[in-house]
C-alpha cells in the first residue's frame, strides 16, 4: 500500500475512529485501526467489537493494500506533524510515515488480524437531516445514564411510526421525550423501534456533525449502521423491551406555573448550595402568591430561600426536588419561558415548552 | 451426546489450537444452539455480531473439522448472534458515589400497580373477598370502620395466622375508603418494617418532624403486621405518639397482626392497652366449604376453568393456609394450560406436596417431647407416663399431634414412643387437636408458640 494523504483530512478521520478503539480486552488488535486504500478509497476503521466507525477520506492512491497499526502513536504522529502532504507506506506490516522531512517506521499487525466489520441488511431503511437527528438525540440523551443492572434503559430508544420519529431516554429518575416530525424522512417501512447503546449515541453525536447533510439508517435484527457520505457507523442494538413509558409522562397537570427558564437555572444553582447529599431542594407554591419558594437546608450548614415570579394556574403545591434533575431537564429545553406542571407532591412533574409541545420532560418528586 | 457437552469437546480443542486471547474474544461464550439430527446441520450462536463475521470466515473449517472428529453426523455448520447476550466490552464504569442514604423515587417504568400516595395496591377489593363463619366478624367490622370512618371501632386489629386474608381485608378497606370518601380523605397504608425504617432513618437523619407530618397529617393508617415493632423501643415510642395524635383526632387506624395484642411479648403495656381498646376481630382457619368457595373465585378472577372435582380434592387436602390454596391453583391452571389436558390425581398430589410440605430441620421425638414439657411446665415423664391427670392431658395430645404433624411418624409408631399407647388413643388425640384449633384460638395460639420454639432451637 501507497498513498498520499493530507494532514487534516487523516487527523479529521482519526477524531472520527478515536474513541471506537478498546481500551482494555484480551485482544490488543483492538487497540489498532485499520487502514485501507482498496479501489478509489481511503478508508480509517476502529472497532470495539460493540461498536465499529470507519471514515473515508480523500487521497491519492498509487498502491493498493491495507496495513493496521496502533491508534496511539500513529494518532500523535500525525497530530504533531507539521508538514500538510504525508505519504504513508506499507511494507509487509509495516508501516513507514513520510514528509519531507520526517520519517517513521510503526510497526504493525497482519491485517488479516483486524476484525471482519459485519455486514448489514440494507433492507430496512430510513433516512433524516444529520442535524435534526443529532438534535432530537441531544435533547433526550442527558436523562440516560449507563446501567449494567437495566441495560434496557442505558440507551436511547428510537421509534419510527407514520412519519413520526419519537427519541426517549430514562434513568428511571427522570424521562426526556422528543417526537420529530417532519417530511425530510424518508423511509421504506411503518413501524420500528430500537434501543440504541448510550455509547453509540455519545459517539453519534460527537463524530456525526451538521456538515453531513443526510444519515441513512440501516436497522438489521441487532444491529444498526449509520451512514454519511464519508462515516460508517456500526453498532449492536441494545437486546431488550424498553419500559412502557407512555403512562408516566402526565398528559394533564393540576398546578401549572410558567417561569423563566433561565431565571430558574440560576435560581437552582444559587439554592443547591445548602442542599444535602440527596441533593434535594423545595419548591413552595402558594395561591395567592406570584412568586415561587424555593428553598434548600442542610442541618449542619444552613438554609436559604429564593422567590422567582411565575405565572400560576391551579392550586399551591409544596415539592421537592432532586436539583440536578430539574437542571439536567431545563438545559434540555431552549425556549425563553417552560410550562413545569404538577400533580400532586408524589407524582410525576413534567416540563414542557409552552410553544413546542414535541419536548417533554418528566421527573419525579424525593417523597416526603 | 448432548450439545453442551459436544460443544465443550470442540472447544477444548480448538483453545489449543487459536490464541489464548483470541479465544477468550471470539469463542468464549459461544454456544452450541441446535443441531439437527437429520441433515446433521449445527447452529452455532455467537455473542456479537463481530465474533459471527470472525467465526464463519476464520474458524470454520477448525470447528467443522473438530465437530466432526466427536459427531461424525454433522455435515455443516451455521452461525447466529445469541440474543440477550451481554456486551463484550463494558464501555463506562458508572461512578461509585457516595451512597444515598434516602433512594428517590423512581418513575412507574415497571408499571406497578400500587399507589404512590397510599401504597393501595387496588387488587385487593372487599368484592373479592370471600366471607365464611372464620373471618365474618373482621368483615362486618371492617364494614362498618368503611362507612363510619374513624367514628366506630377505632382503632381496629386484625389478627390471625399466616395467608389468612388480613392484608386483603385491610388493604381493600383503604381502597374501599379512598374511592368513596375520594380526595377527602387521606389513606395510608404502610407495613410495620416500613414504619421501622422510617423511624430508623429519621432518627439516624435527625429529622424526626418529617415522620410526625408524613403519619399524622393523614385520615386513615393502616399498618400491616404490627406485631413486628414489639421489641424495638424508639419505634414502639414514635408509634404511639403517632396512635395518640391520631385517635385523639379521630382518624381511623386499622392495624393488623398475626396474633392478639395480648400475645405480643414484647409489645409494651400502654401500647397493648390502647390495641386492645377499641375492636378486636380475628380471622380463622376457613372451613371447607369457604375454601371451596376461594377456590371458584379465583378461577373466576383468572378467567380459567377447574374440574369441580380437582378443586374439591385441593380444598380437601389444604386446610390452613388460603396463600397455598392460591399456590396449588396457579400449579394446576399453569400445567393444564401448558399440557393442554386435564390434570390426574397423582400430579395433583405432586404439586400439593411441593406446595404444602416444609421440610423442617432434623427434628427428634425428644425434641418435641422435651419442647412440649417445657412449654407446659411438666416434667417429661409425665407425658410418656400412664397418669391422666387434666394438666398433662392436653400436653401429651399435643406431642402425638405434633410428632403426626411434624415428623410425619405412623400412629402405632407414635403410640409406642409415648408409654406403649394403643394406636387409637393417638388418632383420637390428633382428630381433637386438629378440631380443636380450628375452633379455640388459645389452643392455637400456643401451638404456634411451641412451634416457634420448636424451630428456634
């Protein structure tokens, strides 16, 4: 193998692949990437055997073949490098790293080593904006966290139905819903639903960008791909029934105030400093008042108090909160103002856009 | 030979002959999913679909090869992604924080049942409850605490044994409660542990205020086997200030126990006395007909039907217990939805035994013997003596029952232990005890003392 490759096209493929390396494991391959220059392409691959991203990159071939050596130093190689035209050549596993005026020999494995990225049955399709998909992802993906007791909720379950695609993740604290609905899918079938792995996500998100222009999602038995122009992303799905969760989130809301997001944010922050390890803080909601309590003690430290105006309809309500799910869930929105409504001090509060109903947000009270 | 063990024989082969880390990584938990006999065909299942691509393309021909040197029927060899298997690379350790010590709550996702505001479970209802001459009394008093709530027989205990129907009853009465009084009146039912560790947390938090709003800004309690906070002073305390704030407020409080108030050794006096001051109801074994009659109310909530015969020979042969009577049922509805047929006598003894029989720890006839003497304050002698004086007569027929009950012995076996009886004596002895604790909770009440101290030692 021979080519010729700019600097910041194999650094922007290696920032793709970087994170698909295994960190630990039995087999040290894993902590290789692949390179391949096969017909008109320059293609980077990693892999975890969870998860696989390969990126194509453009370059001029004069020799095909592939080689595979480890992502840490071929990374800092190149990230130091400071010429912009870099030959890379592989001889049997080796692979020599050329600028004018730098040279290196990495040693590599036999690419025959390298795992085989499964194939996908393409038959299953739809396809969406890069950008809406990473923003309804990105509104949901904070209620989420890795579980090995619940891996059915350590994901971000992902339903298509007539035209609508629903996103929602839960840590069986708190739930973020996001439906997206627009004409911009397309796809070839009426109903599917999968769990994507909370890591996968993350990595969505972090090598998928704007400038992608269309994602073409494949859905196979147990796996999913994710395509662009130039990036493969390869997951397994995660096996398992995500939780009926249409009943929690409270279709109706007795007390309903309406507040400045912002305001609140900080309010929160500000009021969380006396609160206690289960990090809890009060709201106190009267009738006759237009402002709202909210207030958080600690035995040993001390207590405070913050009034913000809002807008009430409905009955008072005294609540308690943990803060850093109210503030995980109101960074989800990006209104000016949010709907927080509640039923009673023990059932599920939920937070809505007062403009945009296709967000939600649903907590859970710290009872007593 | 059996799959797993024809799959473990490949594996050991093929360990020798791969990489140590290449096997751990591709192949170790591998299974052998099915094989069909006739065109010798082996489906091998594979944890992820990286280790599917791998096996088909690399390893073939090793596994067919050495499959065939164990099973010379196996003509070729799929592979498959085991489903439900779990990840191969754990991708983030979750933070070990420092432990919360109070767990918020956590969103309905299971879709349980319960209520969060009372914990009702709404399955149990007063319409389900099936009412015979053992529990009327609790019924018709529960009956009327629903309609005059906290006004009559407040507060009112419930006591009887093991799977009788009391957190039935009681729970039904919250649920009763909370639907015709609707959001007027706040029900709260709790078990007595749960209270304990409310207690236990509020002391230990310093937050003794938050348990006096939570148990004293409510209309009804409903605390389910009370007696456990016997023995457990701080709590015994905290509940009753709680009973006093609320009677004195008249709020109702229906409480629940496997014994009466006076058979709690460790309940304090003023607690007791309070127990006892207002109704005390019990609940009996149930008679035959009633279990009968339990017995087509379930299979008419499950919507399932039993031979009238097979369901008579359950009610027959469980007496004591209306959970096993539950237990046997679901057995036999689940074997005769799974076979599709009716089921026999003889399977229906088998699940009755599974059901019903504890396996005690190796208890001797002088165990029991030596317990029972203890229990009445009479020497052992006296029971396996010819003497008939009233005082052992009750002691010796309660050995003969126990040794029938417990260790199962033969009555010519029994006779011959205790002084070279007639083996009618025994069986007349055992008829009485069995009637009689049916019918005198004091009899029953000390044989389930005994039992108990049987047990501990």
């Amino acid at each position: 193998m021979k080519l010729i490759i700019l600097k910041n096209n194999l650094a922007e493929a290696l920032f793709s692949v970087e994170r698909s390396i295994s960190t630990s494991g039995n087999l040290p391959i894993l902590k290789n990437i692949l390179i391949s220059a096969e017909g008109e392409r320059i293609i980077i691959t990693a892999t975890n055997l969870e998860m696989a991203v390969s990126h194509t990159c453009p370059g001029k071939i004069s020799q095909q073949g592939r080689v595979t050596v480890p992502l840490g130093v071929f990374s800092s190689i190149i990230k130091n490098l400071n010429s912009e035209r870099i030959t890379l050549e592989a001889k049997e596993e080796n692979l020599f790293i050329i600028t004018d005026n730098y040279e290196a020999t990495l040693q590599g494995t036999d690419p025959k080593e390298f795992p085989i990225i499964p194939e996908i049955n393409t038959k299953n399709s739809f396809s969406i904006e890069a950008v809406d998909f990473l923003n309804s992802v990105k509104s949901v993906i904070i209620a989420t966290q890795f579980s090995d007791i619940r891996p059915e909720i350590s994901g971000v379950y992902i339903r298509y139905k007539e035209g609508k695609l629903i996103f929602v993740a839960t840590d069986s604290f708190r739930l973020a819903e996001k439906t997206f609905q627009s004409v911009s899918i397309s796809s070839n079938f009426d109903d599917v639903s999968f769990i994507l792995p909370l890591h996968t996500a993350e990595e969505l998100l972090r090598v998928i960008n704007d400038s992608d222009g269309q994602i073409n999602i494949f859905i196979d038995q147990n796996q999913i791909l994710f395509s662009t122009k130039t990036k493969n992303i390869i997951s397994r799905l995660i096996d398992g029934r995500f939780p009926d969760y249409e009943p929690i989130i409270p279709k109706e809301t007795e007390t309903e105030i309406i507040i400045n997001r912002s305001e609140l944010l900080s309010a929160i922050k500000l009021t969380s400093s006396f609160s206690g390890r289960t990090n809890d803080i009060h709201f106190e909601i009267s009738e006759n008042k237009k402002v709202m309590e909210i207030q958080s003690s600690e035995g040993s430290l001390g207590k405070n108090t913050y009034k913000i105006p809002i807008k009430l309809k409905g009955p008072s309500i005294s609540v308690t909160f943990n803060w850093k799910y109210i503030s995980d869930g109101l960074k989800t929105h990006s209104s000016e103002d949010v709907v927080f409504g509640f039923n009673s001090s023990e059932k599920p509060a939920a937070i809505r856009n007062p403009k945009d109903p296709s967000l939600v947000y649903v907590v859970v009270p710290i009872r007593r | 030979m059996e799959h797993e063990s024809l799959w473990q024989n490949v594996l050991g082969e093929i360990e020798l002959q791969v990489s140590r880390p290449n096997f751990l990584t591709w192949l170790k938990n591998s299974q052998l999913v099915e094989k069909s006999e006739k065109e010798g065909v082996v489906l091998v299942g594979l944890p992820n679909n990286f280790a599917k691509e791998w096996v088909k393309n690399r390893y073939h021909k090793l596994i067919l090869g050495s499959l065939r040197n164990f099973d010379g029927s196996v003509r070729s060899v799929n592979y498959t992604v085991l489903a439900g298997s779990s990840p191969v690379v754990v991708l983030k350790q979750q933070k070990v924080g420092v432990k919360e010590n109070k767990p918020p709550d956590e969103l309905p996702l299971s879709r349980s049942l319960i209520d969060p505001e009372t914990n009702l479970n709404p399955k149990y209802t007063l319409d389900s409850f099936v009412v015979g001459s053992s529990n009327e009394l609790a019924f018709a008093a529960i009956q009327a605490v629903v309609s005059t709530v906290g006004k009559k027989y407040n507060p009112l205990f419930i006591y009887g044994g093991v799977g009788l129907g009391k957190t039935h009853l009681i729970q039904a009465a919250g649920n009763v409660i909370k639907e015709r009084y609707n959001k007027k009146c706040k029900v709260l039912y709790v078990t007595s542990e749960k209270f304990i560790n409310d207690v236990v947390w509020a002391v230990r938090n310093k937050r003794t205020e938050d348990i006096k709003k939570k148990y004293r800004d409510i209309d009804v309690l409903i605390i389910d086997d009370i007696q456990f906070i016997g023995g457990k002073p701080t709590t015994e305390l905290e509940f009753f200030y709680t009973f006093n704030a609320l009677y004195e407020n008249n709020k109702q409080i229906i409480m629940s126990s496997d014994r009466a108030p006076a058979a709690i050794p460790t309940l304090e006096e003023r607690l007791r006395s309070r127990f006892e001051g207002g109704m005390i109801a019990d609940v009996t074994y149930p008679d035959y007909e009633m279990r009968l009659a339990i017995l087509k109310t379930k299979c008419i909530e499950q919507g399932v039907s039993i031979n009238q015969k097979t369901l008579e020979y359950i009610a027959t042969k469980i007496q004591k217990n209306i959970r096993e009577l539950d237990g046997v049922l679901n057995k036999v509805v689940f074997y005769e939805q799974y076979k599709n047929k009716e089921i026999d006598e003889k399977k229906l003894d088998e699940i009755i035994q599974e059901t019903s029989h504890v396996s005690p720890k190796n208890i001797t006839t002088n165990e029991i013997i030596k317990t029972v003497a203890d229990f009445y304050e009479i020497s052992q002698i006296d029971i396996t003596n010819k003497g008939r004086k009233q005082e052992v007569v009750e002691p010796r027929q309660v050995v003969m029952y126990l040794l029938r009950e417990v260790l199962k012995l033969s009555y010519p076996h029994i006779g011959e232990k205790l002084g070279k009886r007639d083996h009618t004596t025994v069986i007349h002895a055992h008829e009485k005890i069995s009637k009689e604790i049916t019918q005198n909770p004091s009899l029953n009440q000390k044989l389930l003392l005994i039992k108990e101290r049987l047990y501990k030692t």
